[in-house]
C-alpha cells in the first residue's frame, strides 16, 4: 500500500491518483493530509505538494489539481529523457515536471473546454491539440510517463507491491452501412440506380443489379469472414451498428428492415453488439435512448457501449448525454482522419467533467487506430509498418490497443484489400 501525502485532497487529484497508480500501474493507494500520519507509515509513502516534509519521494505540484473551474493554461513543452512533457517543477522534486498535473490536463481533455474552431461536423479538430502541434500524438504519454515513473518508484520502494497488467487487444467493426445495395427498399434501390445511371456508374450498376437478382452476395456483406476471423485469433470483437432512420448523413439500412434485425441477431450470437449512435442524435438524449432500446430489444440484452458518428465528441455534452442515456462504456474517444492518441493514453478511463467537478460513470476506451486515417497509403506493408508503430507504444507499456475498421470500407475496392489488411492486423497484434 502506497501512501500519498498532499496538502489538500480534491476529486481531481483522487481521480488522477487512482487512474495513474491503480489503473495503470496496479499499485494500491491511500491518501493523507497528516503529516503526524505520513511520518509514522512504515511502507512506501511520497510526497504530491509544494514543498518536501523530510527527505522522502518527492513530487512538486502545481495548482491545477487543487483549482477549480478552467484557465487557458500557458503550455511548454520539455524534455524528460527523451520523452516530452510539461508543467516543469524544480529540485528537490525527483521527476522534473508534475506528472499528474499533466496526466489530468490529458485525460480530461482540457484544451477542448477552451474555446476553438470546430470542423464541419462539430468536432475538435487534430490540428488545434498540442499533441499535434508538438508532435506527440502517437505516444501515449500518460503510460509512457507511469510507466518511467514506476522505475523511479521502485529504486526508492524495491519492494512495491502491484499488480502488473496484460496488453489486450479490441477490434471495433463500425456497421453505419450494413449492406451497400440489399435491404434498402425499392424507393432508396430506384433513387441509387438513377444517380448511378446519371453519374456513369456503370461499374455500381452492375454490382448494384447484380446483388438484386441475387448473382452477387453484396459487397458489404462480410460478416460470416469477420466472425471467422474473430474465431480463428480468439480476439475481442465489438460490432456497433447504426440503428437509426435515414437522414442526410444517416443511410443505413431501415431499423425496421427484418433482413436487417437478422443479421444483427446473427452476429450478436458470436460477438458483442453495441450501438452506433445516429448523426441525428449527437444532441437529441430522447432519440439517443430510443436508438438503445430499439437495439437492445433486437438482441434481447443491454446495450452498453456507444460509439458516436463520424467520431463526433463535444465535451463535456457528449459524455453527458451517454450518462443519461445509461451507457457504461464509450469508444469514440479518436481521431477519424489522424492515427494516435488524442487523450494522451492507451488505458481505460473514467471521464471526468471538469465543468462539474465529478468523476461520471463512464468509461472511455481510447482507440488509436482508425482505417480512415490510411486512406492516402497504397500498400498493405505500408499499412501494417504505420499500424505497427502504434501498436509498439501500446505493447511497451501493457495498455490497451483498439483499432477501428470500417464496413465500408471492408467492403470496397481501392487500392488495399482492406479486408486482407484487416486479417494481418488482427493476426500480427492481437497478441
């Protein structure tokens, strides 16, 4: 048991204590504001404050894990070994920056409760976060930092107890087009034809007539492939299906498609469902809800889990409305169009709404790996060699590597097979 002694305990400061040391690092951890109580403790103990009590392990704190509310933080980047970081602290501090005044600033997502130019769909836009313009998108520094961290640690407490975690491996399929052309009623089948036939798509028009008459299995239709995949690595596979009515940017196949209930039933027999909430209800809880229930009362068990639209996340809204609407776990937490590690970690954690000063019950599962991001690379070796950096950062420190492929895109033809790359992704680094 690790003793941490700091002036003031605040939920900020339990919050990032307990994701930094119990989540991350395995070590269990109680806190004091006494210094009669710090003096006396036998086993492991540091110091998180202003200045040392005696000569004990050390960290300089700055303010922000004892304020409240949101300031637009001056941040300089500095070195720590090779590796990037800030708030720099002085001596007698043994690590040369607050290591935990930095976790939270990236976990929590700080800089996005700070004004900013969202993009066309209301996000956060990678070039506005200082992992982008710094260049440290693709390390996931809060374990990189833990990890250092405990090296320093264990010089110090040799015999520190913790319980070290294992890597683990996610696969997300993202179902927002369960088929390209099935399914999708004679209204929506005749419009499709017509804007092919008018576009010159003569291509489509053979696929799309194709799968009509039932020549051709449609080309989004991958999932007996998915599935057996799944079964051959014994991976953790998670299907999020979109189950909503059309709208301009919400096309799949009607919810009340019974092909479409189907198949939905069919895979929840080998793999997880979850939910693919609508562009519509981005900020609608009410349609959010609906969407839940209409799934859930298609695989008759709760949907827990969520992924929002195109990646669309507006803190802290987002996570509030996923609260109300009762999810437990959230994996949009990523860049759609850029690789890496938008909250700085590739570790679970429990979102925690800065504007309220609490901790909520739900838990975001960052990815850093998205297909789209790949779109510009014309090689399967190219693909893997980009997929594999990432996972190398996430191997070193144990964490948690979840990577996005589209159904979409499995589905169709470009310059990779993105279903074969899919394939050596799952068998290179699921383990």
């Amino acid at each position: 048991m690790l003793l941490i002694y700091t002036h003031k305990i605040t939920t900020r400061f339990s919050y990032t204590m307990k994701q930094v040391f119990t989540r991350i690092l395995g070590i269990d951890i109680i806190f004091t504001t006494k210094v009669e109580d710090f003096i006396k403790h036998k086993g492991p103990k540091i110091t998180y404050s202003k200045q040392p009590l005696q000569n004990e392990f050390f960290i300089k704190s700055n303010e922000l894990l004892f304020v409240h509310g949101i300031s637009d933080l001056q941040i300089t980047i500095d070195d720590w070994e090779g590796t990037p970081c800030f708030f720099k602290t002085s001596d007698p501090s043994v690590i040369p920056f607050d290591i935990f005044s930095a976790s939270f600033y990236l976990l929590t997502r700080y800089e996005e409760y700070l004004p900013y130019l969202k993009d066309t769909h209301g996000r956060f836009p990678p070039s506005e976060s200082i992992a982008v313009n710094h260049n440290f998108l693709h390390l996931p520094l809060v374990d990189l930092w833990a990890y250092r961290f405990l090296d320093k640690l264990e010089e110090r407490f040799p015999d520190i107890g913790r319980k070290k975690r294992k890597y683990q491996y996610t696969s997300i399929i993202d179902v927002t087009s369960s088929h390209c052309f099935a399914h999708r009623g004679p209204m929506r089948s005749f419009a499709g034809l017509l804007l092919d036939l008018g576009t010159f798509k003569f291509k489509r028009i053979v696929q799309r007539t194709s799968v009509w008459l039932k020549i051709k299995k449609d080309p989004y239709d991958n999932y007996e492939a998915l599935i057996a995949i799944q079964k051959k690595y014994q991976i953790k596979n998670i299907f999020f299906f979109q189950f909503a009515n059309y709208s301009n940017y919400d096309k799949n196949v009607s919810p009340e498609n019974n092909n479409f209930k189907y198949l939905i039933k069919s895979v929840a027999d080998y793999s997880l469902v979850a939910l693919a909430a609508s562009y519509s209800s981005f900020m609608d809880i009410e349609l959010l809800k609906e969407e839940k229930r209409k799934l859930s009362n298609v695989v008759n068990r709760a949907i827990n889990y969520s992924r929002m639209r195109y990646n669309r996340v507006d803190i802290p809204h987002t996570y509030r409305n996923l609260v109300a609407a009762e999810f437990t776990d959230d994996y949009t937490m990523g860049y759609t169009h850029e690789m890496g590690f938008r909250a700085g970690t590739c570790s679970p954690y429990y979102f925690y709404d800065i504007a309220i000063e609490e901790q909520q019950p739900i838990k975001i599962h960052p990815f850093a790996v998205h297909d789209y991001a790949l779109l510009n690379i014309n090689s399967e070796d190219e693909a893997l060699q980009k997929i594999g950096m990432y996972y190398d950062q996430v191997k070193k420190v144990n964490g948690h590597f979840i990577t996005i492929f589209s159904n979409e895109l499995l589905g169709e033809e470009h310059a990779i097979n993105w279903l074969n790359l899919y394939n050596k992704v799952v068998e290179r680094y699921h383990v």
